[in-house]
C-alpha cells in the first residue's frame, strides 16, 4: 500500500515536532513495507497543514496523486488544526488514519507539550459533522516506532485493500443452486446497490467449454493438474478432466471479468464428467480467484473481503462438527478447496465418500486432502436480508488438535478468540447465517469490520 501522510499543525507550537515527526512516521512506513506520498516540505509552512489555504493545498496534492495512494495518514504532533484538516481531507474518497503523539510525563512544559490529545478530539469532531470517515489508532495517542503503531499499519493496510477492492467486484455464479441448499438463497439487487455485479452461467456453457478444450491446452493443464497433489490412484482421463475443468472456468474468469466464482459443484459435475472439482477450486483461491462450492455467492464476496485483507489465499469451510465434549472447539471442513498456501504435508487426490455412496466408485474424483496449517486464522461469513447486505468477522486459531482419519476431506479444529463455548454457533443460527465460513490467514477481524461497516455501508459485527 501507498499512504499519503498530511501532517497537522497548530501554529504556536514548536516547528521542530514536525520535523521529528516526519522522520519518524517515514521510517514506520518503510519499516511496515509500505510506500509513502508527501508535500513538499516548502509548499507550506513546516511542510505541515495549518490553515485552510494550507489545506487546500494539500487536497490540490492528493488531486494530483490520484490513483497513486491507497489511504491517507494524519499525523498530528501537535494540537493540529481541523479548519485546515477540513479542507485537505474533504475529497479524498480513501480511508484516513488519524495519529496523535502522547504527551510525556516530565515534558508537560509549554516547550515540550504537544495537546495532541485534545486536539484529536477536535479535528474527529470537524470531520464527523462534515461525514468524513475516518479510522482511529487502537492507542487514543501512539508513537509512530511503537509496535502498537506498527499493528494499526498492519490493520489500516488491511482496509485500503479491502476498501479499494470493494470499489467494484464481479461474481461468476456458476450453475443454478441446488433445491437442497436454500440457505445459499442471495439478493442480487443488494449486492448490485454495494457495487458487486453478479454473472449468472449455466453449467451448459461450462460444459460446452469443458468439451471444446484444444488438444495442446488439455495436455498442458493436465500435467500442470498432477503437480497440485499425488494423482497416483486415478486415471489420466480423471486429470484431464479435471484439466478441462479448470480451462473452462479460466475461459469464463477471462470473458467476464470475474474476481470470484460460486460454482453447483455437484450433481451434475459427478454425474457426466466423475470429478469433483475441490482440487480446481483450491487451486483458484490460490491464484487469488475466490472460489466458492455450492453456488454460495454471499461467502464468495466474503472469501473476496477476507483475501484482501490479508492479501493472501483464503479457503470457504463447513461449519460441520462438534469436537467431542469441548464445547470451545468446532470442526471446521470441505471437501478440498484449501489454496495449497494453507495446507502442509504431502497432497493426495481422493473421491468423494458420498457421491461414491450414492453412484459408485469413482464417480467424484477431485478431493485434494492434506492437514490444514495450524495457525491464527479469520472467519466471517455474509448474507443478504431485508435488501441489505450483512456480515460478521472473529479472529481465532486453527488447531493442533487431530481429525480422526477416517474423516475424508479437509478438516480442522478452531477455536474462537472472542466467544467461548457454543458462543459462535449460537450466534450463527439465531442471526441466519449460513454453514459456510470464509477464512483466512492471520487476524483480519477488525480490518474486515472497519472497511464493511466505516467505509463500504455493508453491516458487519466484529465479535
């Protein structure tokens, strides 16, 4: 991410923090990995913003930068002013960060004493009555070298890119949803109103594409097939279907542009083709496709949310399983679409346990099973109701904790940071949220909430 930094100014205080500031909010950028964008320090008075000329100035610099900044830091090591805040926020159509200096203890004398505090409760008082949104540092006050700062980067990173990629989002919804599954019911008119366009596609055009598939593109994609797991058990027709699989829906990611696809994964794909398409979709949500089975689009867009955040690969799971008597952990799982960035171990290519239940052995090919990392993760999950868009975010871990073997699929154990017993899953069913969870690696909770809830007009709770 590139931040803009404007540095507020109240006039009587002393040049130098601002100077110092500079310095130090520079150096806490590079050190997160981040980019910056800043005035020219002679365009103002301390390379600062004061005034509301001061301020129309800076906001002429972010009209300039259009498109090179991804959010906008405030810096304030002093008091600041909001008259001049006002101005050069007041079109910046990004997310701001506001950060204010502490005072410390011993240097409360008019030489040293910044009152950033107070003048923090100002300027977020100006921008709230003119409805500029802005982003608060966990700490009221924080040095920009603390670790504390250094975790609002990593989390305000974490909304630009949420913020900036909600900004238009197609969904490929591939196939009509199974009577069976109404829970993965969607209002496409509240999605289309948060700027996500859904494509709906009939299997019959992924099938006519599947069929056409170019004999060199078959040949290549198919070997490129037996590297994303051990394919020893099942036959080279299996893999190039599977290959054919995954040439159609790139063909359809192409023509439509899309950012993430919903697919019927079943019974359709078992019945004419004996694959199930797990290992394609992992394969997908680790080129950075969001994919999701059982057409659930609502958790497609959530995948979407959460692989922003993190900017890494994310993967769609059931909520499926008691674990024994701790009423702390649940039993997350799938089928196989885990990005291979979230497994470890050797991958195997299995069948579907259930399809060869109900059509006979080797009718599902395409699980592919390996242990789920331990590691914190965020879950979240969406839905649509009341012509709006609703949602919900929680930090916690995937476990060491084994999964018998007999458990075909991927699964895992998670237990939750925030609720404790059957806290989540009582949450879920009492608000109507579907089996399915979204999650992703590391903790993106709040970045989730915030983007959803401050910037994007899409109801979230951040349990």
């Amino acid at each position: 991410m590139t931040f803009a930094i404007m540095y507020a100014n109240r006039g009587f205080f002393p040049g130098e923090v601002i100077k110092d500031a500079q310095a130090e909010m520079e150096k806490a950028i590079r050190d997160s990995g981040h980019a910056y964008l800043e005035m020219e320090g002679s365009e103002t008075r301390y390379g600062a913003v004061e005034t509301i000329a001061e301020g129309k100035r800076f906001a002429e610099f972010l009209k300039e930068n259009t498109g090179n900044f991804d959010g906008v830091i405030v810096c304030m090591p002093n008091f600041g002013d909001e008259n001049g805040a006002y101005y050069a926020l007041k079109d910046a159509h990004v997310p701001i960060l506001i950060q204010a200096y502490p005072d410390e203890l011993g240097k409360m004398d008019f030489s040293h004493r910044r009152d950033a505090v107070c003048g923090k409760i100002a300027l977020c008082n100006v921008l709230r009555q003119a409805d500029i949104r802005f982003t608060l540092t966990e700490k009221f006050a924080v040095s920009p070298l603390s670790e504390d700062f250094a975790e609002d980067l990593r989390i305000f990173a974490g909304i630009c890119r949420t913020v900036k990629g909600f900004q238009s989002i197609t969904v490929g919804e591939i196939g009509a949803r199974t009577t069976a599954f109404k829970t993965v019911r969607v209002d496409e008119t509240a999605m289309q109103r948060k700027r996500i366009n859904i494509e709906t596609i009939d299997l019959s055009q992924l099938f006519a594409l599947m069929d056409a598939a170019g004999e060199k593109e078959r040949k290549e994609k198919t070997a490129y097939i037996k590297t994303l797991a051990d394919f020893s058990k099942w036959s080279d027709e299996t893999a190039e279907n599977l290959a054919r699989l995954e040439l159609a829906l790139e063909q359809l990611i192409h023509a439509y542009s899309l950012d993430a696809i919903a697919i019927r994964c079943w019974n359709e794909l078992q019945l004419t083709y004996k694959i199930a398409p797990c290992v394609i979709l992992g394969d997908l949500n680790e080129k950075g496709i969001c994919a999701a089975c059982e057409t659930d689009v609502n958790n497609a867009v959530m995948m979407r949310a959460l692989m922003l955040a993190s900017d890494a690969p994310v993967m769609l799971f059931d909520v499926n399983n008691n674990y024994g008597t701790d009423e702390n952990k649940t039993v997350l799982f799938h089928c196989g679409p885990s990005p291979r960035n979230m497994l470890d171990g050797k991958l195997e290519i299995r069948e579907h346990l259930m399809f060869k239940k109900s059509y006979g052995a080797g009718t599902g090919v395409g699980l592919r099973v390996g242990k789920v990392k331990t590691q914190n993760v965020t879950v979240g999950s969406m839905k649509t109701e009341d012509g709006a868009l609703w949602s919900f975010s929680s930090d916690g871990k995937i476990t060491d904790d084994a999964i018998e073997k007999a458990f075909f699929g991927c699964g895992a154990v998670f237990v939750c940071d925030s609720l404790s017993g059957n806290g989540l899953l009582n949450f879920m069913a009492k608000n109507g949220y579907r089996h399915h969870v979204a999650i992703a690696q590391g903790k993106w909770a709040k970045a989730v909430n915030e983007a959803f809830k401050n910037y994007l007009g899409i109801n979230n709770i951040c349990l």
